[in-house]
C-alpha cells in the first residue's frame, strides 16, 4: 500500500512540507483529501468509494487521475520507497 | 541571572551581497540572555556596512589587511585593546584566520581570548588537501588537485572529466566546461585570491551545508543543517531552511569528534540523487547565514564566546526545522561625518 513518508508535514490548507529537502508544495482541496486519505492508510478502492459517494466522478477517469497524482507523489520523494499501491 | 559583560571584538562587517559573517554573529550575541556584549568592530574598508549599524555595532576600529603582515595588525589590536578591554576576538574571514591562529598566545598574553581551529586542523581541511583530509577521516570527497599554472592543469587534465569546478584558495569557484574556459576562472581566480588554485570533480546534486561548533575535545556543541533555497549569480544564499537530516548531522559528529574540530565551521556538502553526501569545503568559522542557527534555536556565536571565556557550555540538542531567512537588501542613510571619521581617525 501506497504510504506517505511519516516526516512529511501536511497543512489543513495544502501545504506540505518536506523537512528532509525543505521543499514544500500546495495541493488543491482534492489533492488534499486524497493525500489524507493515503495517510489514514486507505486503499485506492477506498478512496475511489469515498470520491464516488461524494463527487460524481467515473471510475476510470478517477483511476487514471489517482494514478497520475500518486505518481508525482513518488517522483517528489513523498512517499517510502518501498510502498505501493 | 546577571549577564556576563564582555568586549567582544570581530570582523567580517561587509554585510553586502556576498556577506561577511561578523553582522550575523553579533546579531547572535546581541540576541544572548548570557552576554551583554560590547561588539567592537574591525573594519578593512570604510564601506563595510557594519560601522555605520550602530543599534548592532557600538564602536568601530579600522584595521590593515592581513597580508600585511602581523607586526602591523598586532600593533593594531594593542591599540585598541588599551582602549576597549577586548575579551575575545572573533575573525570571521578565512584570509585572516592563519594570522589570527599564528598569534593566538601573543593575544592570549595580552588577555585577549580567541576560540579558533589549530594549525593542523587549519591546514588539513584546506581545499588543496580535501582529497587527504577525505581519506583520513573516511569521508567521500570530489577528486581534486590543485594547480599553480594552467599548463599543471593540461598534465593532470585526463584524470577528469567536464565539468570541473574552478575553486580559489580562499572563496570563489566556477564551473567550466572546457579547457579554455579552465584558463579564463584560473587567471581570474587567481588575480584575485592567488595560488594555487584547486580542480575539482563536478559531483551534481543539491548543495546543502551545515553550521557547527566543536568544543576542541571532539564534541559538537551544535550543529544545524540547511538548504539554500535561493542562490545569487556569486553563488550565495539569499535564502534557507533548516533540515531534519540525521545523516548530515551523523557526518558532523563524525568529522568534529574524529578531528577534535576547535571553533565555528561551515561545512559544505552535495547530496547526489542516490542520497550519498560529498563533502565539498569545510569553512573554518562560522558562516554567514550563522543566524538562522540562532533563530532555530541554537546560538552558537554565543556558545563561541562561552567557550573562548572557558565557561560552561551545554551541547545542544535540538533546533526547529522548517525556519528560513530571507536575506534583503537596504539602502542604509549615512552622514558624511560619520564616513569622514572613520576614512581619516580610522575609528567610529
């Protein structure tokens, strides 16, 4: 499972900061919610249930974005190296 | 508690784009809830900021360069030792530093405290002896040889590969591509600072550094570790922020403890995309972004001076990640009076 590093701090309003590079990033409110969501350890099946109950939003055009954000996610070092999705 | 008086006496007040640490330092010391420091300032140039700051900087005194020689920046010294009382000299240049270091016990004996690297640590971290000083202490550095003609350079020229990096003795460094471009940073570096000029292995990575004290019995009394988040054309900080990195602090610890570091230093270092760190330089003083270690928690000018008085200093534990600074610029209102006294008494 896809696992976001435990140092990486994440701002109520999207900001996040990485204390190992000091970089820092802003999300938008879906990005946000999504990157809380990995957090709190849900799957992508679980996340994608929780979209779908709230936004009308289909499933593919859903995967195809989550897949995407996740994989800007790695790319910027956010996540441990070893956690998949 | 009553804090300790003491005349503190430093350089380093060219608090310009490429800035001297000695602004910074007093900032620290001014910030102290241990010293009520008296900060005498040592000028080489009437436009040294510093002078003319005078919420930080409460007397100043022009002093000759240290090329020079000693006789005439000792005389200098004396002089205004008899006037101020200095406790402790802080040098904040490197190119004073050899000076400062060969005439420690002549300070000592006027009663003057300083809190600087020995010789041999001085010497061994040069960057013309990087590739020792590595080895030694198991630390990964760049291939380096230092050079005293550009034709030194067209003998060893196959042991790299382009880029190189172009490094002066004391500061400077420029990245060149080919072998002309080798000429035009030698020639220019060397005008300026003289020789020998070191080659240096290009390693790519972010550059990152590290601001720390040791105690002289291999401890670290601090350490703060940074990334300049915006660096000018010289090459400098404009702005930071402090890391979480134990394995920037490990290799501190390392270095300080397996050389029973004496003193402030800066050590400059590249993270390569493998996460592996190369130590590029080791500044023997602190740098001038020494304040952003203060407001991370860790007043390490302070524990400088605490030490150079051999008073108890507790090593500390923890800063804040995640501060920055934000160096700007100002345009400073002087009164010519205040130019014309130090341009011709030599004192403000």
């Amino acid at each position: 499972m896809l696992k976001i590093k435990k140092n990486i701090a994440i701002s109520d309003s999207g900001f996040v900061f990485d204390p190992g590079t000091g970089d820092s990033y802003s999300l938008n409110p879906t990005g946000l919610e999504i990157v809380q969501m990995i957090k709190s350890g849900k799957s992508f099946e679980e996340i994608f249930q929780d979209f779908a109950t709230k936004y009308e939003v289909e499933e593919e055009a859903f995967e195809k974005y989550y897949y995407d954000f996740t994989t800007t996610l790695k790319q910027l070092r956010l996540t441990e190296p070893n956690g998949e999705d | 508690m009553e804090k300790i008086k003491l005349n503190i006496a430093l350089s380093g007040l060219n608090n310009i784009d490429s800035p001297g640490p000695g602004i910074p330092v007093t900032r620290g010391l001014k910030d102290s809830l241990l010293i009520d420091p008296k900060i005498i300032g040592l000028a080489y140039d009437n436009l040294e900021p510093g002078p003319y700051m005078h919420e930080l900087i409460d007397k100043t005194y022009k002093v000759p360069y240290p090329s020079d020689g000693v006789e005439p920046l000792l005389d200098r010294i004396r002089y205004i030792h008899e006037k101020e009382h200095i406790d402790v000299l802080i040098p904040n240049f490197d190119s004073e530093l050899f000076t400062f270091m060969k005439s420690e016990r002549t300070l000592k004996e006027m009663g003057i405290r300083t809190f600087l690297p020995t010789l041999q640590q001085f010497e061994e971290r040069h960057k013309s002896n990087l590739p020792q000083f590595g080895e030694k202490y198991g630390v990964k550095v760049p291939y380096s040889e230092p050079i005293g003609s550009i034709m030194d350079f067209r003998k060893i020229e196959d042991k790299f590969e382009y880029p190189v990096v172009v490094k002066g003795k004391f500061y400077d460094a420029y990245i060149a591509y080919d072998f002309e471009q080798v000429g035009i940073y030698f020639n220019k570096i060397a005008a300026k600072w003289g020789l020998p000029i070191v080659i240096q292995e290009f390693v790519k990575g972010t550059e990152v550094n590290v601001v720390a004290l040791g105690d002289g019995n291999g401890n670290t009394i601090g350490a703060v570790p940074m990334r300049k988040t915006y660096i000018t054309d010289k090459g400098k900080g404009w702005g930071g922020i402090t890391l979480e990195d134990p394995v920037m602090l490990e290799l501190t610890h390392k270095i300080i403890s397996q050389t029973k570091w004496r003193g402030g230093m800066e050590l400059e270092l590249i993270r390569t995309s493998d996460n592996e760190l190369y130590m590029i330089e080791i500044n023997p003083r602190l740098p001038a972004w020494v304040y952003l270690a203060v407001a991370a928690g860790q007043n390490l000018p302070e524990a400088l001076v605490m030490l150079a008085m051999e008073m108890p200093v507790k090593p500390f534990s923890h800063y804040e990640v995640g501060k920055m600074f934000i160096r700007y610029s100002y345009d400073m209102i002087c009164d010519l009076k205040e130019f014309e006294q130090l341009s011709t008494k030599g004192e403000l």
